[in-house]
C-alpha cells in the first residue's frame, strides 16, 4: 500500500508541475505578445512624433525667414522715409503725402472719430516715442520734455469725452 501511495503521490505530483508549467507557458505567450503589440505602438507613435517635430521645425523657419523679411522691409522703409525727408522740399511733400496715407489708414480702422482724434491718438503716441528717444540724451530730462512737447497731450486729454 505505501508503493500506491507513493505513486499516487508522485502523479499527483507529476500532474501538478505540468499544469504549472502549462500555466506559466499561457503567461509567457501573452506577455510576449501584449510587449510585441506594445513594442508596434510604441514603434508607430516614435514615428508620428518625429514626423510632427520635422514638420515644426519646417514651419518655424518659414515663419524665421517670413519675420526676417518682414523686419528688413520696415527697416528699408524707414530709412527711405528718412533720406526724403532730408531734402528739403521732397521731405516736406513726402513727409505731408505719408501722414495723409496714415490718417486715411487710421480713418478707415476709426470711421467714428475726428481728425482732431487723429492728431491727439498721434501727439500721445509720439510723445511716448520722443520721451523713450529723448531719455538717451544725457542733457535732456524728464520736465524739459513735459515742459516742451508733452504740453500738447494735457490739452487732448481735457476735450476728451469721459
């Protein structure tokens, strides 16, 4: 009877080591193939990513070059405006034809407001850019450009409506 045991022991045995054998191989198999269906994912995203990145750093410097441009023919605009301005005559002209193009401009952005809108929104708007350009000179300060040109800004602001 102790030999049946044994065997009977020893099947029980044997039986259990290949079901957990069997168990551990079905786990095996579906971790390789969730990794490899994971590892193609991950494989494809990489690819979507790289190929987005490009196409980023494509339009980023397009819109480089466009900025450039852009800046440069602002620069060449300015420094025509002001050799015109430097001949006499020409500069008068030029300079009453480029603030006539800029109050229509600014007509058609305002069509409710007046010309004497127009002069203050540009006496305000320069005084801001005088006091910046004024600020480097050593023997200029503060209340000389209050006193001088920033006078004119005091009287828009009064006729303005509240």
């Amino acid at each position: 009877m102790k030999i049946f045991f044994t065997i009977k022991l020893l099947g029980l045995l044997l039986l259990s080591t290949l079901r957990n054998i069997r168990f551990v191989i079905v786990v095996l198999i579906f971790l390789s193939c969730s990794s490899l269906f994971l590892l193609q994912k991950v494989g494809s995203l990489s690819a979507q990513l790289i190929t987005a990145a490009s196409a980023l750093n494509a339009q980023k410097l397009k819109h480089k070059v466009e900025l450039k441009k852009a800046l440069a023919k602002e620069k060449v605009k300015s420094r025509m405006r002001q050799a015109i301005v430097a001949v006499p005559f020409v500069g008068s002209v030029a300079f009453a034809a480029m603030e006539l193009n800029d109050f229509q401009l600014w007509k058609k952005e305002n069509p409710g407001k007046t010309e004497s809108d127009y002069a203050c929104e540009t006496v305000q708007l320069s005084a801001e850019v005088l006091e910046d350009v004024l600020t480097e000179f050593p023997n200029v300060t503060k209340g000389d450009i209050d006193q001088r040109f920033l006078s004119f800004v005091g009287n828009c602001n009064s006729s303005e409506k509240p």
